[in-house]
C-alpha cells in the first residue's frame, strides 16, 4: 500500500512541479523546496560530503540527491517506487550529475556492509512497515564512525493535533488516537510518529544520538498541504491559525523530528 500510494504521485508532485518543460519544473520545485523547508540545509550541511560515500534512501523527486550530486558526494539512491527512481534519474541527466540509483526498499537494502560515510533520509522510515528493520539496515551499511541524519516525524506535533481536531473530534470520533490518525490521514496508510523518548530507543544501537525538532510548514501551515488535504475547513483553519503563538509557546511541538547518529 505504501508503494503504491508513492507511485501514484510522488513526493510534492503535484504541487511543486509546475512549469513548461521538466527542467523548470525540478527547478521550481528546488527552489519551493528550500523555501519551505530550510532547516535542510543546516540538517545535511550538503558541501560537507563533497568526495564521501553518501547514500540517501527515499529520494523522492531528488531534490537533495541533487545537491549531494552537484556538491560532488559519491552518490547512491534508492527509493520503493519506480516513479521516484525515474524522476531522480531524468533530474540528475538533465543537470548532467551522477549517482547509483536503484528501486530497493529500506528495510532490505541491497549495499554491502560498513561502506557509507553518511546515510540519509527525510520523512521516509516512518513510512516503512518496520522502522526498526530500517535503522537495523542503516546502521548495518554505515562505515564504523559513519553518521546517520534522518528525519521522522514527532508524535504530539502541531500537524498531528490540527489532523486528530479535523478527523477525530469534528468527526464525531474522538476516540481515535493519535496513532491511529497518522496511520489513516498523513501521506501514505499506516505512517508512525515518535516521541523522543522512543526515538532514542529505536536508535539506541548507534553510539552516538543527537535528537532536535522543528516546527515545519505544515504546523505553521504556511504551504499548500500535503497531497491528502483540503477544503473549506483547511481554508479557515488558514486564516485563523495562530502562528505567533505556536511560535512563542509550542514551538517543541513541530513535526519534523531531526535525528543525527554516528555509528
Ligand atoms: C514523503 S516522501 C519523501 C521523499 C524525499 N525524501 C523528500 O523529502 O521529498 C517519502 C518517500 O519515501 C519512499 N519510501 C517509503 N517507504 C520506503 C521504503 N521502505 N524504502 C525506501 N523508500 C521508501 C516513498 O516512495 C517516497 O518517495
């Protein structure tokens, strides 16, 4: 379910690739992307990888398998779905980059043991039906020392509140937890989200684990949704949101959970 959800429009697809021709298109979305989500850039620190052994599961578009690339990283990709090995593919032949990119799931990963300098990902695992399995395979292809920099979401994050108020208790179901909400209504069927608590736990092989969250876009919600979500209530939801105050007040409460691990 989770592959096919993906495949049928890939990450921002539909909202960010807009334009004539398909390079204008990756640029937009280049461009949109790092608006929207700049803590990014000080996350990777993409120039900093420049001749390492970098691997980046769950590409998407390839927007930062991009930058890896022209950063000059010695690249591999991969991603479940087909449609986003394409789209990195086509994206990196047209900025004449390079990278080793290959359908493979993150809980098998076809690499061979102790060869990464840096494994990344953002907002993949928690898709993945066993996230355990998955930081099991990052650790198991990341070089002695190597670091880990993923991005899963936070459990009692904004997002989470605003979808549980929309889809549990203006549902007539407030019942449902906030488990069951992710699993249901965020992205792809039966995406997770964590505490930092059980972060550190599901990381805890690593000898090193540094945990930070941020509020992002879709707390702020300063974006088009993501590809699930919209309507009037969205609209309103919009107009009354009060951004000052989560800022001041609840600004731990982000759903971007930042992980750095070093092996
Ligand atoms: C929310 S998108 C994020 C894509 C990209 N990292 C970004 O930030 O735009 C999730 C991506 O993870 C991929 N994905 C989901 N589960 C995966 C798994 N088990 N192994 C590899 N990729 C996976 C999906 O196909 C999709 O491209």
């Amino acid at each position: 379910m989770v592959k096919e959800f993906w495949n049928h429009s890939a990450c921002g697809e539909h909202l960010y690739m807009i334009g004539e021709d398909l390079k204008s298109q990756f640029n937009n979305q280049l461009e949109e992307r790092y608006r929207l989500e700049p803590m990014i850039l000080e996350f990777v620190d993409f120039p900093h990888w420049k001749q390492k052994q970098v691997l980046e599961i769950g590409v998407g578009l390839g927007a930062d398998h991009q930058l890896f690339a022209s950063n000059g990283a010695l690249l591999y990709g991969c991603d479940l779905t087909e449609r986003a090995i394409i789209y990195t593919k086509q994206r990196l032949e047209l900025f004449h980059l390079h990278s080793n990119l290959e359908v493979a799931d993150a809980n098998q990963l076809p690499y061979q043991n102790d060869i990464f300098e840096l494994v990344y990902s953002w907002g993949v695992i928690h898709h993945s039906p066993g996230i355990e399995l998955s930081i099991k395979e990052i650790h198991r292809v990341l070089k002695p020392g190597g670091m880990g920099k993923v991005m899963i979401y936070q459990k009692y994050s904004i997002v989470g509140f605003m979808l549980w108020i929309r889809y549990a208790l203006f549902s007539g179901r407030p019942w449902l937890s906030m488990n069951e909400i992710y699993s249901r209504h965020m992205e792809s069927p039966g995406t997770k989200a964590y505490t930092i608590k059980q972060a550190k736990k599901l990381f805890g092989n690593f000898s090193e684990v540094q945990i930070k969250t941020c509020l992002s876009h879709g707390d702020l919600l300063t974006s088009k949704a993501g590809q699930r979500h919209e309507g009037v209530l969205l609209s309103v939801a919009r107009m009354i949101h009060p951004r000052w105050f989560i800022k001041k007040c609840l600004s731990g409460n982000g759903i971007f959970m930042l992980i750095t691990v070093k092996k």
